[in-house]
C-alpha cells in the first residue's frame, strides 16, 4: 500500500483494512494487534462504535473525566467531559466549585433559532421575485408542511422564510433564508432536507413560468448555517472582591479583580490574545460536547464566526468591576442537541446525557457555557497570578514520566522530587535518566 493508490479500501473488510495500514508501518505485526487491542471487547458495541463512520481499523480513545460541581440557576451538575489535554479538567473543576459557592452561573439569555440558506442565481428583471415573493413563499412553505410535520408535534418547526438578495457578494446572486426551531435536537439532517425541500419547491414554482427551462434560474446550494448567531446563550457569575481570595494567589484581592478584567479587555482589544483566550474557552465547551455526542467541530465554527461579527476578531466573553464586585460572563452561539445524531447511538454519550440528569437542549446549552466560563476563568486566573505554566506543568508531569516509561517508584520519587521545583520536559529526563544510571 506504502506510497500507492489504494483502490477499493473501503470494500475490504475491518481486519483487511487493519492488515493492510499495519503493513505501512515499522512493526506491521504489532501495530495490527495494537489496533486490534482497541476495539471494544464486546462484538455489538464493537459494531455500533466502527459504524458511526467509515473505514474505520480501530476506536480512538479520548480520557472520559468528571468536572463536579458546575452550578447553574440553583441545581448543580456533575458534568463528564472528553479531552485528551492534561489539567482542562482539573482547571474546570476548580473554578466550578469555586463558583458553585459564591452562588454559581446564571443564564441571562437564550435563543434556539436554528438558520439555513438556498443560494440560487437570478437572471432576469429582480422585480419578479419582489412581486411574486408572497405567492412563492405561501407556496413554498406549503410543500414543507410534511417535511416538518412531526418537528412541528415535538414544538419545533419553521419560524421564517426570507428572500434576501445577496448581489453585494455576486451579481444576480439570491438566497432564501429558513429559520426553524429544531427543539432539543441540533437538527442539521432536517434543516438540510427542508432546504433541498425548499430548492426542489423554487424550481417547481419557477418551472411554472419557464425560468428554469430559460436559464433565468439556477439553483447553486442549499445548506445549513454553521453561523449560528440566533441559537446562543449568556451565562454569567459573580462574587464580591472579598470572596476572590482563593484565587488571588499572593495578590491583593483588589490587584487581583483590576488583573482578570485587564486580561479581558486585551482579549477584547487584540486578536492575537482574542484567539487564545477563546481557545481556553472551548478547551472546557468542546470536551462537553464531545462527550455528549455533539458537533463540537459545528460548534467551533460558530464560536469563531461570532466572535467576529463585529467585523474584528474578539474575546467571547468578558468581565465588569462594579462596587468591589466582580462578574464574568460569557455569550456563545451553541447549536446542540440532546436527542438525534449520535447522542443516544455512542454508548457514552447516552451515559454523559444520564449522568446530567437527561437535560433538554436549553439545560445542555448552560451546562456547555458554564464549563466553558469556567475553563477560561481557570485560565486567567493563572496567567494572572503564577503564570500558566506551574499547574499545567505539574498535571502534566504524568504524561511526561510516562513518554519515559518511568516505572512506578520513579514516578513517585519523581513526583516527590518536582513539587517545589520547576518542571520542564529536559529536567524530567535529565532526572530519570540519572536515577537509572
Ligand atoms: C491552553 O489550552 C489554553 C490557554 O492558553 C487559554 C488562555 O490563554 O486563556 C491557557
């Protein structure tokens, strides 16, 4: 296979496929059975992992951990999340707690208005879309009723239908724009289907009329937006100068709260910080979504669009100093669901949803914003304190001894001996390497 086109791969059946990417690397029998070693042991749940995607040799696994104690308008959660990066969890977790004492998050916002677009090119006089616009429209969401019906029972459904000329981007380009209500799943197969519905719809209108067969019409593409700007939600907390102690470090509390809202301004101000700061964000947003089965990457996308709508590339959340009171807050667009796609198929996300108490998309929606707050003030905190190397480091020194292949007496003497001293990848080995000689 090294260096040539495979044909036909996907026909070859999961332990050809393994045999043959074994055969590309060093030790083709080991790597084969290192693969093999991670697939589930039972042949069912084996079966329903490999299937949710395609050609797939092996299960890739992500560490499945617990943030505790996330309060959100009163209730507390337990909330699992999946990463793979060291000292995610443990920063979420310390900041949740510290919040859930001082009267944990609060939603002050949110909104569930999902967006797609049919993008179609007009040729002729635009006055006949402007003229006709309350006809086809009436037409076209008349074709959609089927489509939408049981959306519709669940509560959901279509909320608007737009025709928006878009010449500013291309000449006679048009597009319709669906806004729907997807209830508690994301919805993006639906949304899909009502938009080609929709296409489907415009041609057969226009057919009427001869523009399609005139060329006057051409359809280009219809699809969902990931630019969820009407679906997000605004979570905040606060706490008195006095209760920030904990997280202060060495710094006087009042240093401290003129710090962290320093830090997010620049994050407001400069991109450059905006990107990172954003970044700790969605370390603690994507792991919750993942674990629960959602589109972290859809989720991404919209975080990044919105934080530039303004036109500039900006921080998602921020923070206010009022009458010695801190308060931090977060507004992030977050499309999700907690029924559809692979929330109750992966095993673990039907069990991520229970451990949550089987939330709705609203409550999933909070739960996600709160671990994100808490991951970005976790973060702050740090760079404004000790610098966000000491705790990285320490909860990272595990991962570090292991790539050595410490055995278990040489990581706890390394432990012992690195907790006051400072951790860097050289110095571990260096230490190692001295304790074997
Ligand atoms: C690292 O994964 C995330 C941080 O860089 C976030 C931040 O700088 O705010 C620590």
């Amino acid at each position: 296979m090294k260096g040539k086109i495979i044909k036909g791969f996907s026909k070859l059946s999961g332990k050809e496929k393994r045999h043959g990417i074994a055969s590309l690397c060093k030790k083709p029998e080991a790597a084969e059975k290192e693969m093999e070693s991670y697939l589930a042991a039972d042949p069912a749940t084996r079966k329903k992992f490999l299937e949710l995607s395609e050609n797939t040799i092996s299960s890739f696994h992500v560490p499945y951990g617990i943030a505790p104690n996330v309060m959100i308008d009163g209730r507390i959660y337990h909330v699992p999340m999946a990463i793979e990066e060291s000292s995610v969890i443990a920063a979420a977790s310390h900041a949740a707690r510290f919040w859930a004492e001082r009267g944990g998050f609060r939603v002050k916002q949110i909104s569930t208005v999902k967006l797609g677009h049919v993008y179609f090119r007009w040729f002729t006089d635009p006055r006949f879309l402007s003229d006709h616009w309350d006809h086809i429209r009436f037409f076209l969401l008349d074709r959609l009723r089927k489509t939408t019906a049981s959306m519709v029972r669940r509560g959901g459904g279509v909320l608007e239908l737009r025709l928006i000329d878009s010449s500013e981007i291309m000449e006679n380009l048009y597009k319709l724009e669906l806004e729907l209500d997807t209830v508690n799943s994301m919805g993006a197969n639906f949304i899909n289907t009502c938009l080609e519905e929709l296409a489907e719809g415009m041609d057969a209108y226009l057919s009427m009329n001869n523009h399609v067969k005139e060329r006057r019409y051409q359809h280009i593409m219809s699809i969902l937006s990931n630019f969820t700007e009407k679906c997000t939600i605004t979570v905040e907390a606060s706490c008195s100068f006095n209760e920030l102690k904990p997280f202060a470090g060495k710094l006087p509390v009042e240093e401290f709260a003129e710090k962290i809202q320093l830090a997010y301004g620049i994050a407001k101000g400069d991109p450059y910080r905006a990107a990172t700061h954003n970044k700790g964000i969605m370390n603690g947003v994507d792991a919750v979504l993942l674990a629960t089965g959602n589109d972290y990457r859809a989720a991404e996308a919209a975080a990044h669009a919105y934080a530039s709508r303004e036109g500039v590339y900006q921080a998602l959340s921020s923070c206010r100093l009022k009458d010695r009171k801190l308060t931090i807050s977060l507004t992030i667009p977050l499309a999700i669901g907690t029924v559809g796609g692979i929330t109750n198929l992966h095993p673990l996300a039907r069990l991520s949803l229970e451990i949550l108490g089987n939330p709705n998309a609203r409550e999933l929606m909070a739960i996600v914003a709160a671990v994100g707050l808490s991951s970005n003030f976790a973060a702050l905190t740090s760079l404004v304190t000790t610098g966000i190397q000491k705790g990285h480091m320490r909860l990272h020194l595990s991962n570090i001894l292991n790539s050595l292949n410490a055995g278990t007496s040489g990581r706890r003497t390394a432990e012992e001996y690195f907790t006051e001293k400072k951790i860097s990848y050289d110095a571990v080995k260096h230490f190692v390497d001295a304790r074997s000689n």
